[in-house]
C-alpha cells in the first residue's frame, strides 16, 4: 500500500500522453510557421552554409599555401563567384544565339500550331475558328493577369539581387569565423561529451560535402551524357541543352525529365519530322535511368543515406514550405537531421526512419527474421500454440 501511495503523486503530477502530443504538435506547428516567416533570411543562410562547406577544402587549401584566413575566404568565395558568373553567362549567352532563329523557329511553330489545329477540328469535329477564340480567350485571360506576373517577376528578381549579395556575404563570414561558430557549439550543448559534439559537427559536414560533390560530380556526367545523344541527334546547341538539364537535376528525382522538354520542343521545332523530338525524351530517360540506378549510387553511395520514400516526403514538404529553393534543400537538410537524430539516443527511431533499409529488411523472409530479432517469434508461436 505504501508503494502505492509513493507512486500515485507521481502519475498525477505526469501530464496524459495526449496533451504531451498537443504540445508536441502545436510546437512544430509554431516552428514550421516561424520558418515560414523568417524564409527571406533562412533560405540565403542555408544555401550559405552549403556553399561554404563545399569551399572549405578550397580556403583550406589556401591558408596551407600561408595566406591569412581572411585572404582564403575572400578568394574562396570570389572562385566560386567566378565559376557561377562564367556558367551564367554561358547559358545566357547561348540563349541569344538562339534567340538569333527565333524568326525561322517561329514560322516552324505557326506550321505546327495549324497542323495541330486541323488535327483537332478531324478529330473532335471542332471548327478551327472556334480552336482559335478559345485559344485568344485564353490569352486575354492571362493578359488581364499580367500585373500579378509582373508584380511576383520583379518580387523574384529583387530576391534574386538580394540573394547575390547576401549569399556571398554569409558564405565568407561563415568560413572566416568557422572556428568561432565551432566554440559556439562546445558552449551552447556544455552538458553533452566534447567528443560526441565533435563528432556531430564532422558527421554533418561529412555528409552535407558527400552530398554536394557526388550531385556536382553526377551534373557532370549527365551533362555530358545529354550532350552525346543530342549531338547523335543532330539537335542544335546540344551543349546548352545537355548542361541546361543537368543543371534542372538540383530538383531531385524531376530535374532531367523537366529539363528534356525544352530540346524536345526546338527539336519539334527545327527538325523535319516529330521522331527528333521522341528520341531526345527517349534519351533523356535513358540518362536519367543510369542516373538513379548506376551513377549516382556508386559515386554517392551510401555516404548520404536517406530512402526514397523520406527523400519523396522531405521535397515535397520542403517545395510547401520554401518553393524552389525548398525543393533544392530538402535532401541535404534532410540528411543533416538525420546526422542530428543519430546522435541523440531518444531520436535514433527517426534517424532510423530517414535511413537505407538494411538488406534483411527486403527479403522474402524479412518478417520472420524482425521477429526473430526482436525475441517475439517464439513467444508468438507459444501463443498461437495455445489457440
């Protein structure tokens, strides 16, 4: 009875799991709305600390050639700097010759557009008279829309200007004070082994640098790939092309189908018969095949470990929350919280969650062999001995 009565204080004063739940899920709503709030700051930060931790070998290159920390942060970010700017104005640059046909490209369309109306009024019994209001309807639709495009074009682009100044910005201080942030971290968990914290930090790094250098190393491989098969093809500009859809691939899983559209219309547009335009998608998936399959799990491997159910979710709660720029740090990020959910013992269920299946996890007999593992397969068969 005493044990009783010791005990019964203690399960009172213990909340109900449902109102431990309430709170669990009004805090990650107030966090996720704080990150909403707070995107026209985080996401610059964020794409920042990518960034310099991909230059990190580059400014630690140069501080062992004897510059100061601050002459290798600098030229690290203007290398990077110069790398971007040179690869904008590549595509740029194509897009103006190409732009240059525009008038032999358009008179090709206008043919197409009247082959596909004819097609229509065969097919469905719709006069093209009617194919054309419909399509002017369309049209002024959109121009009565156009004040909202412009207004979000230029809100766009004044994000974009921000972002090239802060972005570079972030990127230096984060490398000049990377020691400092460091110190931070030993001050801010005191409670937690200094080893474990070590660790932490070069497991995040580890795995946010594996990540970056395997997509940046597959982007070249897939570039070239594209630029082979359109070249076979005989498709103009087939560099732009191959480079402008292995750039797409920072949107995981979509960035190379997206990116054969483009080639497929000018192949439409350029070629004699609609077969170009078949074999550059054909081709595309192909390389976007080899890709998921070949490429990149031997150049990444197991290094980034995130299973694709997680990645689907991580992109598409990733493309809600931040847009475009959600959908290209979903699998980095994500990668980082699983290094976090490792470390901490009462998170490894969800680091295990975000992780590869184990190759006993795919088995016909992987049931069995959970149970087995967990010490229930003998007390199940003793139950249903009993029945």
């Amino acid at each position: 009875m005493k044990d009783t009565a010791q005990n019964t204080p203690e399960k009172e004063n213990k909340p109900p799991y449902s109102r431990q739940l309430a709170y669990s899920l009004l805090s990650l709503a107030l966090i996720v709305a704080l990150l909403y709030t707070l995107q026209s700051v985080l996401v610059p930060l964020m794409f920042s600390i990518l960034i310099a931790i991909s230059l990190f070998p580059v400014c630690r290159f140069l501080e062992n050639l004897r510059l100061s920390r601050l002459s290798a942060s600098l030229l690290s970010v203007f290398f990077a700097a110069i790398l971007l700017g040179g690869l904008i104005w590549f595509l740029v640059h194509q897009v103006i010759v190409i732009n240059s046909d525009a008038a032999a490209i358009q008179t090709k369309f206008m043919r197409i557009f009247d082959e596909i109306q004819q097609w229509v009024s065969t097919r469905f019994g719709i006069d093209q008279s009617q194919v054309t209001d419909r399509l002017k309807e369309a049209l002024n639709k959109g121009i009565s829309n156009a004040g909202t495009y412009l207004t979000t074009a230029f809100n766009s682009v004044g994000g974009i200007l921000a972002g090239v100044i802060i972005v570079p910005l972030f990127t230096f201080f984060l490398l000049y004070y990377r020691d400092f942030f460091r110190d931070f971290f030993f001050l801010a968990f005191e409670s937690t082994p200094n080893e474990t914290i070590h660790e932490v930090l070069n497991k995040i790094y580890y795995a946010v640098q594996s990540y970056l250098l395997g997509l940046v190393t597959v982007m070249g491989i897939v570039a070239v790939l594209n630029t082979v098969g359109l070249w076979f093809l005989g498709i103009q500009y087939a560099w732009f092309f191959g480079i402008f859809a292995s750039l797409l691939m920072l949107l995981p899983y979509i960035g190379i189908a997206i990116g054969s559209i483009l080639p497929a219309i000018f192949a439409l547009a350029t070629k004699d018969s609609a077969w170009y335009a078949v074999g550059v998608i054909g081709w595309f998936q192909v390389v976007q095949f080899l890709e998921g399959n070949i490429i990149t799990p031997n150049i990444v491997g197991s290094k980034v470990s995130i299973n694709p159910l997680m990645a689907v979710i991580a992109l598409l709660l990733g493309g809600m929350l931040f847009g475009l720029a959600g959908l290209i740090l979903a699998l980095p990020i994500t990668a980082v919280l699983k290094v976090f959910f490792d470390a901490i013992p009462s998170m490894k269920p969800y680091g295990f969650l975000i992780g590869e299946p184990e190759s006993y996890h795919l088995k016909r007999q992987a049931g069995m062999i959970i149970l087995k593992r967990w010490k229930l397969k003998d007390k199940i068969a003793e139950k249903e001995g009993k029945k």
